[in-house]
C-alpha cells in the first residue's frame, strides 16, 4: 500500500507541468518556500529590462516570443529600422504609442530590444531612438495592418528581407 | 481448535486474532482502514497543520512598515494561502490549491504563453521581484482558493495592466483553470 501511494505522488509529481522557471543568476537568495532550500539567486535585473518585462513580457515573452495572436520580436523587428516608415511603425504601434511610461523610457526599452532580441537584423546605420525622436512619432495614430502591409512590401522591394515570409504573421483565428 | 503455534505468546496473539477475525467482518475492516486512509490524507489540509508547515514564525510579527499593504501582511511559506507574498496581484484560483504548485501547473493543463507581469514585495527580504501570474489553461475553473490581489491593478482600457482578462489567448485551450505566479526577477 504505502509503495503504491509512493508511486502515485511520484506519477503526480513528474505530471506537473512546469509554468517556466526562475532565471538564476548570482545575488541574494530569494526568502520563499520554493527557493530558500534550492538556494536560488537572483541578481537585480538592470532598469531597461525591468521596463521590458512590466510593459511588455506579459504579451511578447520573456525571450521575445510567445502565442500566434502576438508578432514574435526575436530574430525579426530589426528589420523595420531598416527603411524610414519601419523605424517609425515601432515607436507608432499602439502597444508602445500609448504606453504609459515617459519618451525616454520607451526609447530605452525599444534601443534594448533591438539590441538583445534582434541585433543581427537592424539596419547597417543603426542610431539609437532617442526621447525626442519618440515624442514626436508616437503623437501618430497609425492603422497598424496597413502600414505593416506597406513596410513589409517596401522592405520586400528593396531587397532588405529574404523574402515575404520573413515577416509573415501567422493566420489567425479570434474566439 | 487446536493451535498451530506454540509459545505462549504467540497462542496469546493467536486466541486474539481469532478473535478478532470472529466478531469482525473483513469488508468492516477495510473500510474503517479506508476511514484511516482518507482521515490521514485530509489532515495536511486543515489550517492547523499549515501553520505548522509554515513552522518559522506562527506567531505575530512586529508590524512591519512596507509601501505595500499586501506586504505587511504577507508570508512567504505557504503558497497555498492568499497572503503568500508572490500572489499581490494574482486575481483568479491558485494552482497551488489545483494540484499544481505557485509556479507550477495542474496536471491536464498547459501555462499560456502570456502572462500579466507584477512586481510585488518579499515581506523576509523587503526587495521588490517580479512576478508572472500566468493562467493554467485546459480545463474547467478549479474553483479553490481564490484570491483578489489588487496591487497594481489598473483598469481595462490599458489591457496589459489589467489583471482581470483571462491570459489563456494563446494557450492550446482557451479555458481558465487557475493562475500561477512565477519568479520573474529582481527589482531594484
């Protein structure tokens, strides 16, 4: 009796499904339950990736990708600096237009992006947005699918994406 | 009846069991062994033995002055409670009471890839963390345990900080189920 119950909680134990796991780093270890015997440590996370994981991780992931619904950043928003509409779409997307934060903030946690999800794919002459730069292109109000459409056209005529899938986002179908 | 073991204590335990056997039917035995079985298992369940799980500090604290009222009276032992830290803007059931774990999901169910992204304050430490409440999704709401952390909560017209949309969008199956609160990092 008491093995089988042994294997019970052991099948239990192994069905759980893990809802991602704690990056560990070098710091303190955290007071909790679940990391005070693992002796995890978390080391302070520096400013702009704290502003990307409150004001964009929940929908874009913590690696810049996450469901279908929303546009994967990792390995691709690089691309639209590369003409002059595509460097304003990113400030001009609504998610970032309308943002709460202050212009230099959303400078900052685009720059940082751009910098550690898609760095191979910016433009050659790449210039940091700067808060001035934001404030004046997220006063805009785009109609997001057409302008993408257009930018990824246009990326597409001038031979700056490999090809129309580059971009693509997946079809998508709303319950 | 002749005995079939000899030593006197053995006949004793031997006469007894006899006994036993003769005023006792089997199908009682089992089931007062099943009463056992299930009296033991909900034990753990009851606030008593969590406050003896949580063990360290049963007792009242010194109020602790944070920003955060959640924080002043939060604990860090015992995930299946509304007060345990992590959960400061956790709206919905906690998988901890769902067969999961504050991080992890139920078995039969799948974490969405989206999340609503908190930071709240570890009342051992003081420090801020941040905290991904992701929703289990899959199958019908686990209905234990709910909490309403409000902290931070903003209302709907800013949907990403808003904690009352089901983040299962996403997930294989749009069906809530319960939320976890993951350790994201540390705030400073």
């Amino acid at each position: 009796m008491r093995q089988f119950a042994a294997a019970l909680a052991l099948a239990l134990a192994a069905s759980i499904v893990s809802a991602g796991s704690p990056p560990a780093a070098s710091g303190s270890n955290v007071p909790d339950i679940e990391t005070r015997r693992s002796g995890l440590q978390l080391a302070p996370m520096p400013r702009t990736a704290q502003l990307y994981a409150t004001n964009c991780q929940g929908c874009h992931g913590e690696f810049g990708s996450s469901a279908a619904e929303i546009p994967t950043l990792a390995g691709r928003v690089g691309y639209f600096t590369r003409i002059p509409e595509g460097r304003r779409y990113l400030v001009q997307v609504p998610n970032v237009a309308l943002n709460a934060n202050s212009d230099a903030d959303i400078a900052a946690v685009l720059n940082w992006l751009l910098a550690t999800y898609s760095r191979a794919q910016l433009a050659a002459d790449f210039q940091p947005y700067t808060a001035s730069e934001v404030a004046e292109l997220r006063q805009a109000r785009i109609d997001v699918v057409a302008s993408r459409r257009r930018i990824v056209d246009a990326l597409l005529a001038a031979g700056q994406i490999p090809s129309a899938d580059t971009l693509a986002l997946p079809h998508i179908v709303l319950y | 009846m002749k005995p079939i073991c000899s030593g006197r204590f053995d006949g004793l335990i031997e006469s007894l069991s006899r006994g036993a056997a003769q005023l006792t039917s089997r199908r009682g035995f089992l089931s007062q062994c099943g009463l056992w079985l299930v009296a033991a298992s909900s034990l753990p369940l009851l606030p008593v033995a969590r406050r003896a799980q949580a063990g360290e500090r049963p007792v009242a604290k010194p109020a602790r002055k944070f920003a955060s009222e959640f924080a002043n009276h939060a604990q860090t032992n015992d995930p299946t409670r509304c007060n345990y830290w992590r959960y400061c803007a956790s709206d919905g059931y906690l998988c901890a009471c769902c067969g999961g774990g504050p991080h992890t999901c139920p078995p039969g169910t799948s974490p969405s890839p989206t999340s609503w992204i908190g930071s709240c304050i570890n009342p051992d430490d003081g420090r801020t963390y941040l905290i991904a409440y992701r929703d289990c999704c899959g199958q019908d709401s686990c209905g234990r345990c709910a909490c309403l952390g409000q902290e931070g909560d903003m209302p709907s017209y800013r949907p990403q900080v808003n904690n009352d949309i089901v983040w299962c969008f996403g997930a294989s199956s749009m069906v809530y189920h319960c939320s976890s609160a993951g350790l994201v990092g540390l705030a400073e």
